[in-house]
C-alpha cells in the first residue's frame, strides 16, 4: 500500500472552502501531507476556470489540473484561467441564438447580464463577479418564462447537443460532462504499471454523489448549512463514509486519518 498514489478530486464551497467564510486553513495539514507525499488533488467546482487558477495556486496545487464549471471542462496544470479558451461557451451562444424568439427571451445568462448584475443574483465581489463571467465551458442563468416553455426550451437545446440541467440556484447550459465524467480523463495522466493509483472523492452535495461513488473511496463532509446527501448503497459497504466534523476540517480529519492508515 506504501506505493499507492491518491489521486484526490475534491469540492470547494462548503467542502474544501468553508461554508461561511471560504477559508480552508483547517485543511492546511492534510493538503501539506498530501504534496509532501506527491498525491494528486483535482479541484472540482462549478467555479470558472479564471476562479479556481488563483485558489488552485494559493492551495499548493497548480501543478494538478483541475475540474471546472461542475465538470464541463478541464483547467491544465500551471494554467492562470486568463488565456484564451471558451470555444464550448461559444458554441453555447451559438446555439440560444439559433432558438425561436420566444424561448430565447426566456432564458437570460451570465453572458447577458452586467458585472453588477452578476454582483447582485450571486453575493459576488466584482473581482470574484467578473471571473464568474469568463466562461469557456458552459453558460449558467435563469428561466423566466412558463413551465411549458422550458421543456420546449430543453429539447430544443438538446437536439444540438446542449443539455440544461437546473442545479441549486441556476440553469445551467453545458454539453453535458460532468465532475465524474472528467474523472477518468485525470486518471488517464497518472495511471502507470510501476505504481498503483487509488481514487478519493470528498463533496457536500447532491451534485457531487456521482464522483462520491464513481471514486474507491467517497467522503460526505458534513454541511449543517442544507439538508445534505441523502444514504447511499456504498455506505453499506464502506465505499463511502461521513465526516464527524464539517467543512475543511471535516476534510482534513478524514483525509489524515486515510493518509496515517496508508
């Protein structure tokens, strides 16, 4: 087990980051165990890519890639998220353009709206607004028009290739990977024969249960701040278990108690 090699993909907001102030000092042992030891750790967020670059730096782990736009795309290693990209977004763009009238005035996205705008239906800063806005994968926003509409608005997209998928505050336009789809194109770079490779998944929500599972080994942190994950079939097994504690140092716990056992 001492040549085993983690490769860690891990949630920020509420998970990594804490809830209340987005600090993840508690954290700090563990994410120094893990460079330390040369383990992998794969930020994985809804956060742009101009986002997680500044927060993957101050971590400690540029050199990993990183799992942007909740799964829509990768952000390279040593990447600053400031350089071209955004081809996907585009196509995105593309496409609400080419809908009928009405179902695109129903629909308004970070692309329409202003940074004070973004500001305002987010809680964001302007710094934190604006690379909010520099989208390359995927376009979130809202729905204002009727119920029979957003079906309408859904399969239209979805005969182009765009799924609509509503999360906890917006719609969010993508082409359809996800945090756990991306997980196999990270282990694809750090797979070899000379060493084993051990997936760890740690996440807070309902949108992270499929990496929770898809991963060796799935970790609920504890967030009293929402209803949280409901019983998954692997914590029967022991493929996934629950953090005592919540928010980074939930993480740090488990995590050091994973590390101290390797």
């Amino acid at each position: 087990m001492n040549n085993t090699r983690f490769i860690v993909f891990s949630d920020l907001d509420g998970t990594l980051l804490d809830h209340e102030n987005y600090s993840f000092d508690p954290a700090r042992p563990a994410l120094k165990s893990l460079k330390s030891a040369g383990h992998v750790l794969v930020l994985a967020s809804s956060k742009t890519a101009s986002e997680i670059a500044p927060l993957r730096e101050e971590i400690g782990f540029s050199h990993c890639p990183a799992i942007v736009e909740n799964g829509s795309g990768l952000l390279e290693p040593s990447d600053d998220g400031q350089g071209s990209g955004g081809d996907e977004h585009q196509l995105i763009l593309a496409a609400l353009d080419e809908l009928p009238v009405e179902l695109r005035k129903g629909f308004s996205g970070f692309f329409d709206w202003s940074v004070s705008e973004v500001m305002t239906r987010t809680g964001l800063t302007e710094l934190a607004a604006k690379r909010a806005k520099t989208r390359w994968f995927s376009e979130p926003g809202e729905w204002s028009g009727t119920e029979d509409g957003l079906q309408a608005f859904t399969e239209e997209l979805s005969q182009r290739g765009i799924s609509a998928i509503m999360g906890g505050r917006f719609l969010t336009l993508s082409h359809g990977k996800t945090k756990a789809s991306q997980m196999d194109s990270v282990l694809l770079r750090y797979q070899t024969e000379s060493q084993v490779v051990s997936t760890i998944a740690l996440g807070d929500a309902p949108n992270d249960i499929a990496m929770l599972e898809k991963a060796d080994l799935g970790v609920i942190i504890a967030n009293p701040a929402h209803a949280g994950i409901v019983r998954l079939a692997g914590e029967q097994t022991g493929q996934i278990i629950r953090s005592r504690s919540h928010g980074p140092t939930g993480w740090n716990e488990e995590l050091m108690r994973i590390l101290d056992s390797n």
